[in-house]
C-alpha cells in the first residue's frame, strides 16, 4: 500500500528478491508497478539483473506491435518520454568531451571541456521528440480530414473499444468481413482500422478497431494514443467489447470507462451512448453465463469466433441508429438528380415513382438528412 521510497520493497524484500534472482537464475525482474528513475537504479544495485517496470514492459509490447508510420511514430515518442529521466551514465561515458584545444597543452583561455556524453544524448533525445511531436500533429490533421469527410457521408460510425485481448478485432472480422489482424496477444492491434459493413435492413455503418485498454495505462501512453481515443469520442455509439472468460469483467469494464472518461473530461465531451457486448461466450460455462446476463441485462452475449449471437447484435444495432428515424415523401426536381442517389446510399427507400416534375421518393432517412431535404417535402 505504501512502496518504500528508495527500493519500491525494502531494504530486507530486496534482499530477498535478490536470493530468489541467484536461486532461479533469472535474468531480469518485473514490477507490476511504476518505478521512479531512483527505485530502478537503486533496485538493480540491490538485486544485480535487468529489472523493468510495467510501463517499460507495455510500452516494449507496443513498440513489437506498432506497423503503420503512426503508431511506430507515437510509440517511439511514449519510449523516449520515459527514458529521459531514466538516463544513466557509467564510467568513461561520464567523462567531458575536450572542447576546443582542451585536451591539448594550449587549454588556458580556450573553450573549456564540453558536454558530458548523457547531456548530449539528453539533447539528442529532446530534439528527436520535438520532431516527432510535429509529424504527429501533421498526420493528426490528415485522420481528421478522413473523418470529417466520413461525417458528411451521414454514414454512422461505430466504435468498437474495450480491453485488450477482449476479442474487438474478431468481432470486427465478424461484422464485416475485413481481414483485420486478430491474434491471441496483448496490444495486437496498435492503429485504428475503420471498416464499412451493411446491416440486415439495409442501414450502412463505419465500424472502427482501436487499442485495447489496460488497467493503470501510463501516462505517456494516454497522450501518445489518442488518435485511437479520438475515435472513440467522435462515435456515434460507442461498441464496448468484454471478455466473458475473464475472471473479473467488470474490472475490465471499469477500468476501460476511466480511461475514457479522463479523455473526454479533457476534451470538455459528452461520452457517446455505450453498447454492452460479452464477447468469447463459447469459452463460458452455463453458470458463469447466467451470472453475466444477471449482473449485466442489457448487454448483447456474442462468439467472434462461432458466430453466435451476431445477428442479435447487428439488430440491436439497427434498433439503435433507427431510433431517430424519419418516414417522408419527398418531390426531386430533375435538376437535383443527386438527392436520389444519395437518398439511395444513406437511407431507406421505401418506394419511387416518376413523374411530370421529377422523382416522388418515399424514404426513411436519419433526423439529420431530413432536416436537409426540408425544402423537397410533400
């Protein structure tokens, strides 16, 4: 409950840690912790191997996993924001570089010994950041572009989060047949994937993959992932994802929630309506399922994998975004001939008949796509 300020454990459970190290031959010591820069030092004097902490640990997860130019750009930036305070030098590397002539006999009134080599590599580190920071704001500025554009399309975008390893980029493949990459791994998918998909009554959607959450996510990592967390904010509903085989899912659910919420408090946001999915039900004894759908009623119970209980979710989607729906006949001019197509592709057409003046459409369109068409009522 309370870590010791110099070695996390204690000056005796380092010790100790130190005996199970020479016992098991271990080559490095995992905390599932956060370690100041001083307790990581001071605990590798104690116990003499490697040890990492879990922010280190995760971030070496996504660095293995990042692919796009992205992700590898923001997952580089989240490491060298951790590694800055933790820079050590030892021995040699300590020593000044000789500015100028310094090291020669003619040193009096000349520059005088320069950097020591960790200020340089501290320089170098900050600059290397400074630059990432800004590609990253300039490929921020394009995925907003794309979503924008998305937006104007009036197609309802989807946003699937959750845990890591809860089974999101399955039940994306699922729902639309995208071969997104799904393995059984934390952090398998590091990018948000947007995939289109058509539901049962016709509806299109835009379905979006992100990052899997985690309980205590370091800091540097909110910050460096949030164009997977912007996703999420900008959904029309949100498609929260559980691990049903887990232990303790509602610990999952909490801790994706929190996550979300400090990203939205950030950003001054309402958080978008939320659909509660269980995924992995075929991995689920009966009793654990009847105390999942006993603690959690409205939830949809759903296999990726067997495909159970998908067409239960795609209707309990479509009930979703129809809810604001509108049935109306509009009278299109031949002179607007692209309201039809568009009345085509992001609404229902219910019947069409031509006449002297143009096209008689009798549609159920969304509220917003309505609004728009106000002037063409009948």
């Amino acid at each position: 409950s309370k870590p010791d300020p110099a070695t996390y454990l204690g000056s005796g459970k380092a010790e100790e840690l130190r005996e199970t190290v020479i016992a098991t031959g271990a080559d490095t010591v995992i905390c599932d912790g956060e370690l100041t820069p001083a307790q990581l030092t001071a605990l590798e004097k104690v116990v003499k191997v490697k040890v990492v902490d879990r922010t280190a640990l995760i971030l070496d997860i996504f660095a293995q996993h990042a692919t796009s130019r992205e992700g590898k750009a923001q997952v580089a930036l989240a490491q060298m924001e951790y590694m800055l305070p933790r820079l050590r030098g030892w021995g040699e590397s300590m020593s000044r570089q000789a500015g100028g002539r310094a090291g020669s006999n003619g040193g009096v009134g000349l520059r005088g010994p320069g950097e020591t080599k960790i200020e340089t590599d501290r320089r170098r580190i900050r600059e290397r950041m400074a630059k990432l920071r800004k590609e990253i704001r300039g490929m921020k500025t394009a995925r907003t572009v794309k979503r924008a554009a998305r937006r104007r399309g009036g197609v309802p975008a989807l946003t699937v989060v959750g845990y890591t390893n809860a089974g999101k980029s399955s039940l994306v493949n699922a729902m639309t047949g995208a071969g997104v990459l799904v393995q059984d791994a934390l952090f398998a998918t590091l990018d948000p994937t947007t995939r289109r998909a058509q539901l049962a009554d016709g509806h299109e959607v835009v379905f979006t993959d992100t990052v899997g959450f985690v309980r205590h996510l370091p800091t540097q990592l909110v910050e460096a992932f949030r164009s997977t967390l912007e996703e999420a904010v900008d959904a029309d509903l949100l498609v929260h994802v559980v691990d049903g085989a887990d232990a303790f899912p509602g610990n999952q659910i909490s801790s994706v929630r929190k996550v979300l919420s400090e990203v939205l408090a950030e950003d001054g946001r309402q958080s978008p309506p939320e659909m509660l999915v269980i995924n992995k039900i075929d991995a689920i004894d009966g009793n654990t399922m009847t105390a999942l759908r006993g603690e959690f009623p409205n939830a949809q119970f759903v296999s990726a994998q067997t495909g159970e209980g998908l067409d239960e979710l795609f209707a309990a989607i479509s009930d979703f975004l129809t809810r604001d729906d509108v049935e109306a006949t509009l009278q299109v001019p031949f002179s607007r001939g692209e309201v039809v197509s568009r009345l085509h592709q992001h609404a229902h057409v219910l019947d069409t008949e031509h006449n002297a003046e143009g096209t008689r459409v009798h549609v159920r369109m969304p509220s917003a796509l309505a609004a728009e068409f106000d002037d063409l009522r009948v």
